[in-house]
C-alpha cells in the first residue's frame, strides 16, 4: 500500500471534521440535494464525456493511486548488468532462460528480441513504440481523474446558483431561505472538496508514477540495446546510471559493496 496516499487522504478528512466541529456541527454539512447536483452530475457528464469502454476501468487506475510500485531503477539496473555478464562469457542465446525467469514482460520481450537475433534498430523501433503506447494509457487515466476534478467545482457552482434561485423565489417565505442558502453554500464546498480533496491529487499521483514506470522502460531499453552491441557490463553500469538521481548512485554504489552486481541480478530475476 502506498502509505503517503492513505495518510493524506485519513489526515485531510480528520482535519476537516475537527474543523468542523470546532465551529459547529457535522451534520450541518451534510445535504441529500447537495450531493446528488455534485457526484449526479460529475456521474452522468463524465460518462458524456468517454465512453463507457474507458471508464469501466476506472477502479483498476483508482487502485494505482492507492499501491507502492515495488520496481525501481537502480534493481533494473542490476538485472541487466548480471544479464550483460552472462551474454559476454557465454553468448546471447545464454539470455534465453533467463528471460523466461523475468518477471517484467517488457524487459523478457526485449530480451527474446536480441536472442532471436532482431536487427537493433527494429528493436529500439517495437520497444519504443510499446512504451510510447503505454504513456498514452496511462495519460487516459490521468485525463478521466482531471476531468472529474474539473467538473465537481463546476456543479458545485451550479448546485450555488439552484440555491440562490430557490432562495430569491421564496423572499416571501422565510422558512425557506435557510434550506436554499444550505444547497448554495454546501454544494460549493463538496465540489471544491472532492475536486481537491481526491481527484486532482489522484491525477497527480498517477502522473508520478507514471514517469516512474517510464524511467524504469527507458533504462531496460537502453540496457537490452547495449547488451545486443557487446558493450562491457562496467560501461553499460555507468551508462545507465546516468538515469539515476545522484543519490540513488551512490546507493547503488554502496550496496556493490556488501553484493556484487550478478548476484543481485540473479536474485532479481529468480523472485
């Protein structure tokens, strides 16, 4: 679980609800016709706005939000330092067990590639064209996120201006007033809360750990080219590190100390 989303999300609502009762009740804030103006219609104009195909994956990009990527660069770079030792003792038909033993299917396609014997050019061209394919999805789910974001404050204000006019119609009738100044100020505050609150930061999140994923693909595809050209594993290393925050460097630095790179490679793809 990825605790940094958890613990925004738990301390965001706990300091509201404080907040709340500091100054009042909660069950001031809670409106039937408020909240069907603000989650209806960010609802139905959501599902205007994409078809259906797209948004019943929309708990499967949710789920993201809420899960700890346990892949980083630094392992990848291990991974194809031991794979590049293996290819230059034994050849690179040796790189075809261990593929089968990966488990990233992106890394074991561009593996399989070179084993076959693929042109390196055609290589880098699928490889590329996969991961170009791969943020174009991920940029779907973040799209879905921003527009929810965009629309709640939006029916936050619609659901303002149904108070006010319902409000302003009965001038007459005092007993009236509160409920339609009660849709006009809450629906403004659930918009701008699950606006802000939840699907912005959603977005957010996925934007982050999709360029995570993409770092990840590039540093494989730039591993795999190098192993095909024969390059020696210490400059393939060092090339690949130039991927790396100068902090996970030296990480990666340190633990070559107390595990030589093969044998971490291994480890990584006999999990």
């Amino acid at each position: 679980m990825d605790l940094a989303t958890i613990i925004g999300i738990i301390s965001g609502i706990a300091l509201m609800t404080w907040a709340i009762f500091t100054g009042g009740t909660l069950s001031a804030f809670i409106d039937i016709p408020s909240a069907m103006i603000v989650f209806g219609g960010v609802i139905a104009a959501t599902l205007i706005n994409y078809p259906l195909s797209k948004l019943t994956s929309l708990m499967k990009i949710i789920k993201i939000v809420f899960t700890e990527k346990p892949i980083e660069a630094g392992d990848v770079i291990h991974t194809i330092i031991g794979l590049a030792e293996t290819a230059r003792r034994e050849g690179l038909l040796a790189l075809e067990d261990a593929a089968y033993q990966l488990k990233d299917d992106f890394m074991k396609k561009g593996i399989l590639l070179i084993v076959d014997g693929t042109d390196p050019e055609l290589v880098k061209n699928i490889m590329e064209t996969e991961l170009a394919f791969l943020e174009e999805r991920h940029s779907e789910g973040q799209g879905i996120l921003e527009t929810m974001g965009t629309l709640a404050p939006a029916f936050g204000l619609i659901g303002t201006i149904i108070g006010l006019i319902n409000m302003l119609k009965n001038l007459d009738k005092p007993e009236l007033i509160g409920p339609g100044m009660a849709v006009a100020l809450i629906t403004t505050f659930y918009g701008a809360l699950i606006a802000n609150m939840f699907f912005i930061p959603m977005a957010g999140k996925l934007k982050v750990r999709s360029r995570e994923e993409i770092l990840v693909k590039e540093v494989m595809i730039e591993g795999i080219l190098s192993i095909q050209a024969g390059e020696n594993p210490r400059i393939i290393e060092e090339k690949l590190k130039a991927f790396l925050a100068p902090d996970n460097r030296k990480r990666m630095g340190s633990n070559k100390n107390t595990e030589s790179g093969e044998d971490v490679a291994w480890q990584q793809t006999a999990k």
